[in-house]
C-alpha cells in the first residue's frame, strides 16, 4: 500500500516515526523514509513527526478484488451500549456473505467496557470481533477513531464495510473512504452482493423521486452506510464460534487534535425509530383540536406522535420527530396515517412499517398506494370515534 | 482568522423522472438556488467573523452559473467568492468533489476553519465535509448543532452523538459542518449587495491546481458508479375498508384488537 507521502523538504530524518510505528512498517531507505507492507495506515508516524512531513495520500489505482474478502461491520456504541443498528447490518452482512462464501467481522472503538460489548457480538455469528478499547477513544473523536478502524481494515482486507447511517457513522465513514481512495455510497435501503463480490448498492437520490443504483467497481474495500430500522435484524445462532480479539492500542494510536469537554444526556423519550407504534399528523389536520385528537391516539395506543415535514415547518417539533428523507426513517409495527398525503419523501421512509394504515379524506392521495388499510374519511370523523372505543375497552 | 465556507448550488426542485424507455432522466425545472443547509454555515462564519475577526471566503464546485449564489453570498457578507469550475470536474462523487475542493482550498492558502453545511439537498449524503478534513488531515467535528466558545486559537462545539450530546474543543485548523437552526440565516442585504455589485468572482480552473493528475478530478477520479436509475416500486396487498365513518372507525378498532395493540 502506497499511501503515505513523505516530504523530502521537510523530513529531518529524525527517525521518530521509524520508531514509533508499531508495526515495523518504516525504514530509512536510499532516498529517505520508505514503507513497507507491514503498514496499517493508523497514522501514528503522521501524529509523531515534528516536521509535519508525513501525509497521507490516495492514488487511484485498480485493486486486486480477490485480495479483499469478507464483510466488516463497525459496531457504534451510544457511550456504553451497542447502538441497535449494529445487530442490522450484521444481519444484512450475514446475507450478503452467503451469497459469495465471505465470513462476516466486526471492529469495535471505544473506551471502557468495550470488550465487554464485542463480547456479546459473538452470539450473532460473528467469526471475529476486533476490539480497540483504550481510554483515550472515550468519546466520539472523528480522527482517532477513523486511525483505529483503517488499522483493523488494513490489516484485515474486508471486501465490504458497513457503517450505521447515526450522526457518527456518517461523521466516520467519509474520512475511512477517503483514506483509502474508495467509494461510498450513503444511507443506502438496499444492498445485493454478485458473484464477483461487486456490491449493489441502491439508495434514493434528488430528494427520494428516483432510485440510484451504484457500484464501485474498481476499488476496495467498498463502503456502504446504512440507515437504523432499514436492513433485517440478526437472529443469535446455536453454538457460535467466533472470538474476540484484542488489538494492540498504543497512546498514539488513540491521540487525537478533538478534546472531548464533556458529555451530557439529552434527558429524552424514545427516539421515534425505536417506537412499536406510531401516529403520524400531516396537514390534514388542521387545528388544535385535530392535533389533540391524534395525540390521544398516541398516547392511548402507547406509542409516540409524529409529524410530515409541513407541520414540523409550521413549528409542531424537531426533526427528530419528523418522518421522511429530511428527518428520520421509521420501520414501526404500526403506524397510522392522519390527513398525510404520502409524497415519496415521506413514504419512502415509512414503507417499510409492518402494518400502515391511513386516513385520509382524498381517495387519490398517494398514501393509499402503499398503505395496507385504506381509510377513505374525514380524520375528524373517525379519529374520535376510534378514540372512544379504545376508551371503553381499556376501562372495561 | 481565515475562514472559508463550502457552499452548492442546488436544483430549486426535486421532480425528476426516469424515461422508462432509454433509463435517463428527464429533469423538469432548471432553476438553481443555494442548498439551504449551507446558509446557516455561511451565517456561522459570519458570526464567528464578527466575533474574533478575519476574512470570510464562499468556495463552490460546480458549471460557471454559479455567479447568483456567489452574489447572494456577497450580499450576506462574504469577504470573497471563489468557484472552481472546469469541465474536468464534472462527475465527480464524493471522493473527486472533495479532493477538488481541498486542492481549492490549498491554493487559497489553507483556512483555520473551513465550514461545510451538514448535507446537500441533491446529493444528501453529509459526506463532503468530513471528506476534506481527511484530505487535509485535520480534525473535524460534524452536525454541530451549538457553538459554544471561539477564540483566535479554538473552537468549542456542540454536537449530537446518539442519545448524548458531546461538547468537544479543537484547536485551528480544523473543519465543522453545522446542523440547521445552528442560527438563522440572515438575508441578502440590498445595501451589501450594492457595495459588492462590483467585486469580483474569482474562478479556479483544473490549469490553476498544483495536483494535475487527472486521476483524481472528475468522473475518472470518482471510485463510485450510477449504474442505473429507476423509478421506486409501490408496494401491494392493500384493502379498503368500507361503510359508514362509525362503521370504518369500528373496523380500525376490531383490526388493532385483533393485533393485540389494544
Ligand atoms: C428534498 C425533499 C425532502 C423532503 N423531506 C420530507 C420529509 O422528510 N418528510 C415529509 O413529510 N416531507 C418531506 N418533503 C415534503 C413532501 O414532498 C410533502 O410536501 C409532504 O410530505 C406533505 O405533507 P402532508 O402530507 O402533511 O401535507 P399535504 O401534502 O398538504 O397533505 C395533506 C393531506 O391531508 C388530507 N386531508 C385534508 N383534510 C383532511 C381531513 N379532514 N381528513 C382526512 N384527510 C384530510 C388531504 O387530502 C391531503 O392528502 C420533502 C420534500 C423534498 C423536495
Ligand atoms: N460542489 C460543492 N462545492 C462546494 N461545497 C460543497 C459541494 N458539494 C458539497 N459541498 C459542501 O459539503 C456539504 C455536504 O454535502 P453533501 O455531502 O453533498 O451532502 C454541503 O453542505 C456543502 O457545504
């Protein structure tokens, strides 16, 4: 791999780099600092050198796929937890490597706690779990984490690594691709392997109106992220087999340029994404006591309110309240409609609910093509009458 | 303090179609405008300008009709509007635009703080940004939602991860993409706009970079591939539920019931 550049002008020949790279990756060469295959990309020479002199850089260039095999998945954690995406792509990765006979990993950052967490993983069916546990990755710090994971690829060559579509997957998964000179395709809702292990991946573009279909035919690893509540999740498996290794974590390794101040949790219901049961107010309705009508519904069928972008625009919420392409992608057991018309930026982000049902008084409404039950109405009209059957069997 | 902000002309609308018979796409509506999330960046440079001081530049890749967004940039406040265009761009996905737009940023000098808009209403991917600061080997926080302190040598910023909020410092340089309400934008100015009416647009060819190897710009320096585009599926297996708004109502009730949702 050819990916380090060294400035002859500035280097001093100081050799820290040589030293300090835990890989024995450098050497004095004729014409300087050379680098060998040992090499794992985690930057530690570049964090090291005092004469700034080192940098990486991509080269295009066409990759030996049979080189690159398997599929990895990095593991976010939500400080503590495993973020329930994680469970989502090992389960899409697991159909994936089926179809070629790859083997499914994963690679997990973090301070401590860590293993412990990758410990659970096992259950799942994966073969290898690679922890970078040191206490300076407490936080989330975009550069020392993307250090951690190019070694873990460098070093293990996937074919395909998925990486959650969060706030910090997406923060991630730019920097990991850029540095090793590769594609990226964002926010995919669907994904194909081939036989010659070329990924299809199929995302919505301009907006949701249109399906984009995109390879990365001559470079590897390929990257894809992934929405929460899109990709089926893993089931645990009988008698699993697969280990968790723990990677060597030097100081330098987990330095990084972003000082984490502090961390606060947003004291917080559920996010909508992890709710069962969901109703959904777009502009039909239209006052206060619409908008108490399909509260009530919420609350009385124990689940959360939310909102097409227009109302949230009218100032109903945040975004993260917000159904569709602009806000968050839902996959509820139910979710019920109220005056929503169905534009492809909202429904193609609630398509995937198990059961839909929708209330709309315009029979044409594009809602009625993807809805399961088709409620041709005023809202006004059946949303009290259902509320107060609900009433009564709950009191009975 | 330099700051350069990265900034994209979009399409005003999303209605686009597939021709179903030669697969391309049919665009309706040619009209442009700024993609909306970058006019809270725009309006984060200018406040931390007004703050601790310095020079704010708008940077844009893309065709040479850029000069009305780069207008509408100057009528905020800008210091200096820059776009790198070149035909050798075109096609360029996520790995080329940003690779084009460090080389931009190199031959302006280099920033203290670039900011970027969290994502882009056409390409949607939130990439760009965290993209350059690889390019640049800086640090990079993104989707700030807050900034809570800047000084002539840091930046302190808030921002979402999961279920927390991080407050995080870096020092300069270093790259941010700000999420939308971070401020309000303000609007063009029609005084500003009749102060800068005469200052100049400056344009980046692929002639002007110090990088020329052609791999790297374009659709040849761009790993990813649009294999095709297709309109999306509707799915099936629908029923009507019929009768009077009682007896609808009391359908619903029955189906949850026998959900076991109620
Ligand atoms: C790039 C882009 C991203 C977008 N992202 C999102 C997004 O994330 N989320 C989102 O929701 N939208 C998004 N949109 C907007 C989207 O295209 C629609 O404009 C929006 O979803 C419409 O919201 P609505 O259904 O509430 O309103 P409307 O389209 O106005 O529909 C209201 C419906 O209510 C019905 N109605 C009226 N009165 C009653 C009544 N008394 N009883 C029953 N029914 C009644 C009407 O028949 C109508 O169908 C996006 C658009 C673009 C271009
Ligand atoms: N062609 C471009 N020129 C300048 N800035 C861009 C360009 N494309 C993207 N950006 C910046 O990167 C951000 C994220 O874009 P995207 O990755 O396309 O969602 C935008 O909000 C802009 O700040």
């Amino acid at each position: 791999m050819n990916f380090i550049h060294f400035d002859v002008n500035k280097c001093i020949l100081c050799r820290e780099c040589i030293e300090k790279c835990p890989f024995n990756a450098l050497c004095m060469g004729k014409n300087g600092i050379e680098v060998n295959d040992a090499c794992r990309m985690c930057s530690v020479c570049v964090k090291v050198c005092s004469a700034e002199a080192i940098s990486f850089e991509q080269k295009a260039g066409v990759v030996d796929k049979s080189e690159w095999n398997g599929i990895l998945v990095y593991i976010e954690q939500d400080h503590g937890d495993i973020h329930p995406v994680a469970f989502e792509l090992i389960g899409e990765a697991h159909r994936l490597a089926a179809i070629v006979g790859f083997d499914v990993y994963a690679v997990i950052v973090g301070a401590d706690g860590t293993e412990n967490n990758a410990e659970k993983l096992i259950a799942y069916g994966v073969k290898k779990v690679f922890v970078y546990e040191h206490k300076g990755f407490y936080g989330f710090k975009a550069d020392c984490y993307t250090d951690a994971v190019s070694d873990c690829i460098a070093m293990l060559k996937p074919s395909v690594v998925l990486i959650g579509a969060t706030s910090v997957g997406r923060s991630l998964s730019p920097r990991l691709s850029t540095r090793f000179h590769t594609g990226l395709t964002a926010d995919c809702t669907k994904l194909l392997m081939s036989e010659n292990t070329d990924l299809i991946q199929i995302r919505p573009a301009f907006g949701g109106n249109i399906m984009a279909q995109i390879l990365v035919e001559d470079s590897r690893p390929q990257f894809a992220t992934v929405r929460y509540k899109v990709m089926e999740r893993a089931e645990k498996i009988e008698n699993p087999v697969g280990e968790v290794v723990r990677c060597n974590v030097t100081d330098y390794l987990a330095q990084s340029r972003i000082k984490v101040c502090g961390i606060k949790s947003i004291h917080r219901k559920k996010m909508i994404e992890e709710e069962e049961i969901l109703v959904v107010a777009g502009r039909g309705v239209k006052d206060e006591k619409g908008l108490n009508l399909v509260k009530g519904l919420a609350e009385n069928l124990g689940g959360q309110l939310c909102f097409t972008r227009p109302m949230i625009e009218s100032g109903l919420g945040d975004t993260a309240h917000q159904i569709g392409l602009s806000g968050r992608t839902v996959k509820p057991k139910l979710i019920i409609t109220c005056g929503v018309s169905g534009a492809i930026q909202f429904s193609s982000c609630m398509n995937g609910s198990e059961c839909i049902i929708a209330i709309n008084n315009d029979p044409n409404s594009q809602i009625f093509n993807i809805a399961h039950y088709c409620i041709v109405d005023n809202l006004y009209e059946i949303v009290p009458r259902l509320l107060e059957r609900i009433q009564t069997q709950k009191e009975a | 303090m330099k700051i350069i902000v990265c900034i994209k002309q979009v399409p005003a609308t999303m209605k686009v179609e597939v021709d179903a018979e030669s697969g391309t796409l049919k665009r309706i509506g040619q009209n442009a405008k700024t993609n909306p999330y970058d006019l809270y960046a725009i309006e984060a440079a200018l406040r931390i300008r007004e703050q601790v001081g310095g020079s704010v530049t708008a940077l844009t890749m893309g065709p040479q009709q850029t000069e009305e967004m780069m207008r509408d940039a100057y009528m905020m406040g800008v210091d200096e509007a820059v776009v790198m265009s070149d035909p050798k761009f075109a096609g360029s996905d996520v790995l080329a635009t940003s690779f084009t737009l460090f080389q931009g940023i190199r031959l302006l000098g280099g920033a203290d703080l670039i900011i970027c808009g969290k994502q882009t209403t056409d390409g949607d991917t939130a990439q760009i940004g965290p993209a350059i600061a690889e390019h640049m080997g800086i640090p990079h926080v993104a989707w700030v939602s807050n900034i809570e302190r800047v000084t002539t040598d840091l930046i302190s910023v808030i921002q979402k991860t999961g279920s927390f909020i991080q407050e995080s410092e870096m020092k300069f340089p270093c790259l941010i993409t700000v999420d939308k309400d971070i401020f309000v934008p303000r609007l063009p100015s029609y005084r500003l706009g009749l102060a800068t009416a005469n200052k100049n647009i400056r344009f980046i060819s692929f002639k002007d970079l110090s990088d020329k190897n052609m791999t790297r710009y374009g659709l040849i320096g761009s790993p990813t591939k649009v294999e095709k585009m297709f309109q999306p599926e509707s799915s099936d297996g629908q029923e009507y539920i019929n009768g009077t708004s009682i007896e609808k109502a009391d359908s619903i009730f029955e189906l949850l019931k026998n959900q076991k949702i109620i």
